[in-house]
C-alpha cells in the first residue's frame, strides 16, 4: 500500500519531490538506459500497475516509472534497437496466453456440469423431467418480467414477480431434491442461468443478464486491463511488422544498389577487357608484321649473299678458264 502511494506521488510530483533545489540537478542525471528504469513503462505502460487489488494482481514493480524519461526514449533514436519492445511483447503474450488457459478451462468446466446436470437428469421419471422443464421455462420468464419491471422503475410490480419466481424455484428446488443429489441442484441452478465466460478476462458472467451488470463488468479494473493488454499486442505487432517491412525495403534497396555498381564495374572491367584484348591483337598483328618483315628482309638477304657469291665463283671461274686458254695458246 505504501509502495503504491509513493508510486502515485510519484507520479503526480515527480520524483523529486522530495529533493532540495540544490540536489534536484542530481536526480536529472537518470537515463531512460538505466537498470532500475522501467522498461515496460517506456514502451507503453507497466501491466503490474493495471491489476493491483484484483483476482490478476501481479503486484507492485519495483523500478521507476517516469513521464519524462518515457518520452525521451521516445524522441530518440534507440527505439526498436534495444530489444525494449520484443520483450514488452513476450511479456504481455505470456499474460494474456495464461489467461487464455484460464478461460478454456472455465468453458470446459461449464461444458462438463452441463453433461452433468444432463446425466442426473436422464435418471428422473419422466413426468418429473417434464415437471422440471416447465417450472424451469417459467422461472426464466419471470425473471425477465422482473428485468424489465426494474428496468421501468416499477420497484414494487418487481418485487412481486420476484417472489413468485422464489415460489416456483422452491417447488422446482422440492421436486430435485428427491430425486437428484445436491451437486446436481447447484449446477443445474447455474445452467438455469446459462454461464459463459468473458473471453477477454475470463470472468463468469450470466447469459441476458442485466445492462447494468454488463457494464459494471466491463468497466471493472481487470477487464478493461487485459483489453488494453490485448490491444497493445495488436499495436505491437503491427508496429513491428511496420518495421520490419521498413528494414526489408531498406535491405533491398540496398543490396539493388550494390548489385548495380557491382555490374557498373563488372561492364566497366568487360569493356576495359575488349579494349585490352584489342590492344593485344594489334601488338600481336604488329609483331607479327614485324617478324614477317624480318624474315623476308633475312630471305632477301641470304638471297643477294648468294647471288653475289654465284657472281665471284662464276668471275673466278672465268678468270681460270682464260688463263688456261692463253697457257694453251702459247704452248
């Protein structure tokens, strides 16, 4: 109790309400990042703050709830990088899917005394079944006479409708009690009223019943608690995968732009490429003039070597044969 009372001072004065002006500036130097900073309270609320006094409490948090910080993580630019929000999900996931629990095992429940009351039923005679039927028809018409009476104001037209259902639910009350056990009558009282359970907090509530019953219902601390629960996870969800669509056109854009400058380069290493190739084969068919000019200026050259020599063996060969003529003249 004492705990909730600082916690709503608290929040009412702040939390340095209690501090002198001079130390106040001490109390500024808290970060939303900090340990004993709530951190279900920055993403949205607290769910330990939603159920205090009810069958739900989850009891009293111990960390610090503050506007200020709360609005600060807000503006920055670390929201949805700390992993704040993915735990605020799981957490109220696994309240709300306890809860869920809760409220099979209550239709369940409902579902088996109704084969219940059905079985101790069947083992009536059938003229007290039928007996039975007809008080119980009655009894549900006269409540609904009596609903709307009250619902007019006729207060005392009520009342007396009212006792003619107690009339009747005694006589019902007499004819079970002789042939059914004790459980049954209970639990066939509460079929009467047709039970069912409030899919949102799990509450019994009676089928048709009053306006004003519903309303006090739903407007009560626990069912309006696990309605926001509910829809914070809807609001989560949807935020996350807003998000996450974000970051995926983000990445794709992205890893587009990368694929173009890597087939910008891979068209400028092509064409860098052919023009190499290009310059090589003009090398190539420039040595290959080169050497081909060569070998015929080699060709050409052994070709006049020859020649000439053919020109001194033939002049030698000359020059013999008219020495010999002349040796052969004067001999």
């Amino acid at each position: 109790m004492t705990t909730d009372a600082s916690a709503l001072l608290d929040e009412l004065m702040g939390r340095t309400r209690n501090l002198l002006p001079s130390e106040k500036h001490l109390a500024n130097e808290r970060r939303w990042s900090d340990s004993d900073v709530c951190k279900y309270f920055l993403c949205g609320f607290c769910p330990h703050e939603l159920f205090t006094n009810t069958k739900a409490d989850l009891g009293s948090c111990s960390k610090v709830h503050d506007e200020e910080l709360k609005r600060n993580y807000e503006e920055s630019d670390s929201k949805w990088k700390r992993g704040y929000e993915e735990d605020f999900l799981r957490y109220l996931e696994s309240i709300v899917g306890d809860m869920d629990k809760k409220i099979d095992r209550g239709r369940g429940r409902l579902k088996q005394n109704e084969e219940y009351v059905k079985e101790e039923t069947k083992r009536m005679p059938p003229e007290k079944t039928e007996r039975v039927k007809k008080l119980s028809e009655a009894i549900s018409q006269q409540v609904q006479k009596m609903e709307d009476l009250g619902n007019d104001g006729l207060v005392e037209e009520a009342q007396e409708v009212m006792q003619k259902v107690e009339q009747l639910k005694r006589e019902r009350d007499t004819i079970l009690m002789a042939n059914k056990s004790a459980l049954a009558i209970m639990l066939d009282d509460n079929v009467e009223k047709r039970m069912e359970v409030c899919d949102v907090c799990g509450s019994f509530l009676v089928v048709n019943d009053l306006q004003v019953r519903v309303d006090a219902h739903v407007s009560g601390k626990q069912h309006r608690g696990f309605a926001m629960l509910r829809d914070k996870i809807r609001e989560v969800k949807a935020e996350k995968e807003k998000i996450r669509d974000e970051r995926r056109r983000d990445w794709q854009q992205q890893r587009n732009t990368r694929e173009s400058d890597y087939n910008g380069r891979q068209h400028g290493d092509r064409h860098r490429d052919r023009r190499d190739e290009r310059r090589d084969e003009r090398r190539h068919r420039h040595r290959s003039r080169s050497r081909s000019g060569e070998r015929r200026r080699k060709r050409h050259s052994r070709s006049r070597s020859r020649s000439r020599e053919g020109d001194r063996r033939r002049h030698s060969n000359s020059r013999s044969d008219k020495k010999r003529h002349s040796q052969d003249e004067r001999h």
